[in-house]
C-alpha cells in the first residue's frame, strides 16, 4: 500500500474519523457513483444501514448526520461543520433530502436510517447503501467499510485487498522499519528526506511543502478555538471545556525562569491536546493525526517544539510531519490505526510514536534514534483499550492525548540520550499492537460496552 503524508494528515471535522469522516466520504462516493451510472436522477429512496461499531457508537460520533450530508454531496475537507445539525433537523422535519444538492427524495429517518448490531467480516466499520427507484426497484448499492483515519474502501476493493497491493511505484518503498532504516543507511538519507523523495512521485516538492504549512495552519487554528471556547460539550454527558480556563491560569502564573525546562512546559503541553480534542469533541474542523480520536497528540507537540525548544524553524515543521508519517504508515501497513479494529493502542498509540518519530527527527536524531523514539512511544501504548463512554469522543479520549503528548515527548528525550541501539524493535511493538488487538474482546474496541463506558455509568 502506498501511503502519502496527506493520507495520513487530512484537514477533516469531528469527532471521529472512522465515524463521522469516513461515512460522509463513503456516502459521498455513494452518490457519485450514481451520477456517474446517471441513475441519480431515477433514484426516490435511500437506505442506510450501519453495521458494528458504526452502529453501537455511531450517534455518539454523529455517524447518522455525517452520512446524511455526505449523500448531498459534501466532504470533511470543505464542509462547515455548523451547518451538519440544522440540515439534519431540516431533513427529519420535512422527510427530505437533496441528492448531490440536486435531486430531491424522500427521506423518513425511522425508516431509511438502520443501526444493526451486526458485524460483517471484513471490518467491524461498515455501512451498506441502497438506491430505489419510484416502483422500490433497487438500483445500486454498495457495501463501505471505514479502516481508521478516514481511509474508505468499498466491497470490491476489500474482496481484491486493493488497500494493500502498492498503487504508484515509490524510489523508496519500504514495508517495515528494518527495510526503512535500510535505505536511509544505503543512500545516506534521513527519514524525512527520504518521504520527501516519495511524495514527489504525487506532487512536487513545492506543493508538498504548501500543503503540510496548510495542515500546521489548521492545527494552529484549532488550537487556537479551542481555547476561546467555554461551556459544556454536546452528548448528553455534561463534560466541562477546560481549555480557555486553564490558559487564562497559565498566562497569568507564567514564570520565565522556569517556562523553557520540560517540567515546566507540561501545562501547556496539555493545554494544547486539550484544545484540540474539546473542539474534535465539538464537532468543529479538525487535522485527522492519523485518528481524530488521536488529533491532538501531534498538534501538542509540534506546539512543544516551537514553543519550547530554542531557537525553532518553521520549515522543520514539514521534516517533521514527514518522519511522523513514515511510522504512521508502518502502522497501518502492518497494524491498524483503528480503534474499532485493534483498541485505542491503533489511535493514541500510533498518534504517540508518530509525534516522538517526528520531534526526534527535528532535533537531531539519526534514522535509528527516530525509530527508537517511535518504538517506545508505542510500546507503552500496548493494550489500550477503546472504551468512550456514552459513545462520545470525550471520556476518556480528551484527556488521554495530552498523557500520550507528554508521551511522545518523553520517548524523544529518551531515545536521543541513547545511540539508537535497543532491546525491542519498532516492527515487533507494531506486530505486538496487531497480536493484542487481535486477542481483545470486541467490548473494548469502540463499541461503548465495556471498560469505561460500562463503569462509568454504572458508578
């Protein structure tokens, strides 16, 4: 599988990737698909069934609403997540819906929308889509299944594994990180030089550099709005903004003598995970980091560094982000980035050895140590369970990434006080990550039925 950095950093909105970005762009590729057969125009009836965790959690994550936007034809990308609820209110108020904006049906919400606790083979995130006609005729459908971090695939191309056969021919294609370390050592390459050359075979250097500022710049902006933010977060569970009272705190107690240390930084090393995951948590526009459910992980540390780190450049931003995604992708290759499919450990976890990869990377580190750095943020992530409770991207998710951004920092540290040279492998922690998902009980993988979500209501 050939995975681009923007595969892996995507401008999306809240609260979930492989619930609410994943649907809307494969109810989106839905109706497309109609057009493109032009049979959109024929079509009187949509029906959407949810399968799995789509199902358990799927209201929690706004599954329901962002499939329904998806089929007017909108993406994550460009859509202003303020207008989700009062299109959907619209819908179950008056039963209809504008294909594509442009083709009106019928849509009564108790009939066309289904949540089956069934789970189907390929992937416990599917969802099934049917296109009628006026005599209840079935015209199209088409099985879906979100793999995590937004990645959409269809029944055909899981039959085929499409997802794992390589679409373009990379100067650099490594499969594992021992193949990884291998071609930096042969062609004298960092880690991030060498992603550079690959993502080249997409896009020109300009615009790879363009679009990584441009995914910095959502990050800021997130950031940023969360921590203009109070009030209650939406669900039904009462969870409190922390972001804009903590900041005002810091401002006012910040001591220059002690800010620079580590120590010292940790409150606002939280603060900026914090900011990230409440505005994931409110549905706003977010960089998917592989995971929503993982989206502040790599913010906050990126922030750390320029914040925190003497003398930082901007430009390393894009190293950065590039040595992230080369773990981000062994992940993926070799694992899973899904908390429906292997637990949090896929999210938090990976989120985790993608940002010490990428801050080992900028500081200095040597392809061996960024693998290092990797290797421990995630091995301390193993087991990690994907309980939410109420099915909302809030307890413990918020809170969680600012433990693994600390995480993160603290792997960097360690691996840079090393020579690169270590026990356990990058390859084995991911094996192990998969071996552990695949052992874990359904209960704990983003299903709200076990752990947390159970405990926390029953207490």
């Amino acid at each position: 599988m050939s995975i681009s950095v923007f595969d892996l950093f995507k401008i999306g909105v809240g609260p979930s990737s492989s619930h609410t970005v994943g649907p809307m762009i494969a109810a989106a590729q839905f109706v497309e698909s109609l057009d493109k057969q032009a049979i959109a125009q024929d079509v009187t009836r949509i029906k959407v069934d949810l399968y799995g965790s789509l199902s358990a959690t799927g209201v929690g994550h706004g599954t329901d609403m962002s499939v329904i936007v998806g089929l007017m034809g909108k993406r994550p990308q460009s859509i202003d997540p303020e207008t989700i609820i009062p299109v959907v209110n619209e819908l179950k108020e008056n039963n209809s819906l504008l294909l594509l904006e442009r083709f009106p049906i019928e849509f009564i919400w108790q009939r066309d929308m289904n949540f089956v606790e069934e789970n189907l083979d390929f992937h416990p995130n599917a969802m099934t889509l049917f296109a009628y006609d006026s005599n209840d005729i079935l015209l199209f459908k088409n099985t879906y299944y979100s793999i995590g971090g937004g990645f959409v695939i269809d029944e055909g191309e899981a039959v085929e594994d499409v997802h794992l056969v390589p679409q373009v021919e990379l100067p650099y294609d490594f499969n594992n990180a021992v193949e990884l370390l291998d071609l930096c050592k042969t062609h004298n390459l960092t880690i991030s030089q060498l992603m550079m050359e690959n993502e080249k075979v997409w896009r020109s250097e300009a615009e790879v550099r363009d679009g990584l500022r441009a995914i910095w710049d959502t990050m800021k902006a997130c950031i940023a709005k969360g921590i203009e933010k109070e009030g209650i977060l939406p669900g039904g569970l009462n969870v409190r903004r922390r972001s804009k009272q903590l900041h005002q705190s810091l401002v006012h107690s910040r001591n220059p003598n002690v800010i620079s240390s580590t120590l010292g930084a940790m409150d606002w090393v939280n603060l900026y995970a914090l900011a990230v995951n409440e505005e994931n948590a409110g549905g706003g526009s977010i960089v998917t980091a592989p995971t929503n459910g993982a989206a502040g992980i790599i913010p906050a540390v990126l922030m750390y560094y320029m914040e925190f780190i003497p003398n930082p450049q901007e430009e390393n931003v894009v190293d950065f982000l590039l040595a992230a995604a080369a773990i981000g992708a062994l992940c993926k290759k070799n694992a899973s980035i899904s908390g429906a499919e292997v637990g949090c450990q896929g999210e938090v976890g990976s989120a985790c050895a993608m940002a010490a990869a990428g801050l080992c990377e900028i500081l200095g580190g040597t392809p061996e140590q960024v693998e290092n750095a990797a290797e421990i943020g995630l091995e301390h992530n193993l087991g990690l369970t994907c309980d939410p409770v109420g099915g909302l991207v809030q307890v413990p998710c918020i809170e969680r990434n600012a433990i693994a951004a600390m995480k993160a920092i603290n792997a960097t540290q360690m691996s840079l006080r090393g020579d690169g040279d270590h026990f356990i492998s990058l390859d084995k922690v991911i094996k192990t990550m998969w071996d552990t998902g695949m052992d874990m009980q359904d209960k704990y993988k983003e299903t709200s039925r076990g752990g947390l979500a159970v405990n926390a209501i029953e207490c």
